[in-house]
C-alpha cells in the first residue's frame, strides 16, 4: 500500500509553508480512548493552543497597527483574510460540499461563529478547535486549500465522537483524511515545494508526511509515536473519502462528488 | 396518454446515466491517468464505470425485469460507498452539543474548566 517507511527530510518547511494542523490536543503516549473527564483538564499550553496566540485577544488587541507592521503588507492583513473567507465560502466547490456534507449531519457553519481569522504561529496555516468549534484561519494564502482541510476535521468532528485531545490514532486518522482530500498533496504543489522525490505513489508518501508532522506538531508528541499512530489506521482512513466518492484532483472532481451525493446542490 | 394506475409504483434509478458516462469519460483521461499513477501506482480501472453505463441505459432501453436487478446491484454499490462510516471513531447520532452556543459562553466555559 502505502511508502511508510521512507522518510523525506522532514525538512524546515519556510515559514508561508501550509502545514495544517487541528489544534487543541494532549500530549499523552497511548492510543486508548476513553471517556473525557473534566478533572484532570491538561494545561491550555499542552493543547497546542499557543500555537494561536491570537485567541484570547481581541482584535483590538491584536491589531496594535494596521498601517505601519511589515506583516501586513502580505495576506496576513486581517480584511483581506475575511475577503478570501468570503470568497472562498461562496464559491469553492471543495467547501461548498464539505459545509453541505455537514448541514447533512446536523451542524450548519456561519461564518461569523465558526470562523475566524486572526494571528497564528508560523509553524501552522490554519487550526480547527473542537472546544470552540471554531475553524482558524491564519490569513495566509492558499485560503481554499487550508478552508477545506480545516473543515475535513470539523466534518470528522461532526459526524463522529473523535477524541482529540487523549486518543493520538483519532487525530492521525482525521489528519490522513485532511491531507489526501484537501489538496495538500497535490501534484502541482509538490512539485512547486519540490518535494517531489519521485512520481509513483509519491502522494501517498506526502499525506503520510504530512499527518506525522501534524500530529507531532499539535500533540507535541515524539516522531515515532506519530509515526505508529499514522501508521496503525492508515488503511482505514486513506480509504475513507467522504464527503467525496474519489481522492479529488481539481474542482471537477469535487462538483461531480457534490453531483453525486446531492444532486448540485450546493 | 397511458396513466399508471395509483396502485403501482414507478421505479427510478437513483442516479441518471449520465453520471457514468461523466465518470467514465473523466476516467479515460490523460489527467485521471497520471493522478492515479500518482496516488495509487497503476492505471486507473475505467471498465467498471462503463459497466455502470451499459447497465444504465439496458434499463432505460428494455425496462426488463433483469435490467432493473442489475442496475440495483449497481447502485447498491455506489450507495454502500456514499454511506460508508468509518471505524475508527464511534459515530455520533447528534451533532456535538456546544456546537451552536455563541463563543462568548464557549469561552466562559473553557475558563470554569481551567480553574477547576
């Protein structure tokens, strides 16, 4: 099946890299699941919150100077991020299946409570918070890419009681599912990464990179308990393509899924 | 004009033929071959979306009885797939609880549990 074993460097990807991340989850070794107890409540440090630092301002606070940072010269000018977002919900099939996928299952995205633009450490492009039920975008580009593959973990949130911040197999496994859907692994992006280290199933070595460096990112966990974790549900979940009928290659694929499963209507 | 009599139900299939034809003429592309080299290592298999395609339109044609079986063999499959759960996580019937509550009281709430 998959390339698993090989390692590319795993590199310092440049700061405007993609890597996407769900936030918020505990840095524990094992893999068993049980039920969340409110004692016991880890550090908001150890969730990878800090990696948001933006969260708890507001954005008064956050904004200190519209005009004189250097910062907001690029897309990390925080209008120009609700613009896209605007953009990209009303017009992106990738997102529009995805947030009619989870009208489907009962959880309904406004823009103004589930979305939210603001700082975010340069490691991450984007977050999506189960606490708040909040998708976090960074106000980098790619806006399209980082919405879907933030709503794949909202859409796996929705449909399934997935245990972010105690169960690593859970992450991994919504992670795999946002790397191989939401064009992360794309051939066209590879090769401008040029990360590409050869053609043949080369997609399935970079959606099992990616999930590993989400993972260990997020949960703060070592590379080989990531590495299990990703490894022990990959057939599963590599498989598992709702909302689409097939791994999408551009935005044809993701209107003929939507054309599939609900007739054009989104 | 001939009516159906109230009694009787008129089946349809649930998917017009046409989105196997759409399928399959994208299958036989040259964009679809490469991204499957690219994902899966091999060339993509377009002969069962034809399959689909024939049994789609022998039902349309003929409207026989054995059409009508094949082609819900057919849409079984494609129906299984779009209803697939995944095993890895148990699913939820409702969606999560807090989930409409405005961030106000999500924020209040995550402060109570720090301080607890």
């Amino acid at each position: 099946m998959a390339h698993a074993g090989e390692n590319h460097a795993a590199g310092s990807e440049p700061s405007t890299s993609n890597q996407t991340s769900a936030s918020a989850q505990d840095a524990q070794a094992e893999f068993f699941d049980y039920e969340k107890s409110d004692d016991g409540a880890p550090k908001r440090e150890d969730l990878g919150y800090d990696l948001f630092h933006g969260r708890d301002k507001t954005y008064r606070e956050n904004m200190t100077s519209p005009y004189g940072k250097f910062e907001n010269l690029f897309d990390t000018y925080h209008p120009r991020c609700k613009t896209k977002l605007t953009v990209a919900l009303k017009s992106n099939p990738f997102v529009k299946l995805l947030l009619r996928a989870m009208e489907e299952s009962g959880c309904s995205m406004y823009k103004d409570r589930h979305f939210s633009c603001e700082p975010c450490s340069y490691q991450v492009a984007g977050g999506f918070d189960p606490q708040a039920n909040q998708n976090i975008i960074s106000s980098q580009g790619m806006m399209n890419r980082v919405l879907t593959h933030e709503l794949i973990h909202a859409f796996d949130h929705c449909r399934g009681k997935v245990d972010w911040y105690n169960n690593l197999q859970h992450v991994a496994c919504s992670e795999i599912r946002a790397a191989n859907l939401s064009g992360d692994c794309s051939f066209s992006g590879e090769l401008r990464r040029l990360q590409l280290k050869g053609v043949k199933k080369h997609h399935q070595t970079c959606v099992w990179q990616r999930a590993k460096d989400s993972v260990k990112v997020v949960r703060n966990c070592t590379d080989e308990e990531a590495a299990r974790a990703v490894d022990s549900v990959w057939d599963t979940c590599f498989n598992d393509l709702a909302p689409f009928h097939k791994i999408p290659r551009n935005k044809k694929d993701a209107i003929r899924a939507a054309r599939f499963r609900y007739d054009y209507d989104i | 004009m001939i009516m159906a009599a109230s009694s009787e139900q008129i089946w349809k299939p649930y998917y017009p033929c046409d989105y196997y034809k759409q399928e399959y003429s994208d299958c036989t592309t040259v964009g679809h071959r490469f991204h499957s080299y690219y994902v899966y290592g091999e060339k993509p298999e377009c002969g069962q979306w034809k399959k689909d395609y024939e049994a789609c339109t022998a039902w349309m044609k003929t409207k026989s009885e054995e059409a009508k079986q094949e082609l819900l063999k057919v849409e079984d499959r494609h129906l299984q797939q779009k209803y697939y759960v995944n095993p890895v996580w148990p699913r939820r019937v409702t969606p999560p609880k807090d989930w409409y509550l405005p961030v106000e009281e999500m924020r209040q709430k995550q402060k109570l549990q720090q301080q607890s």
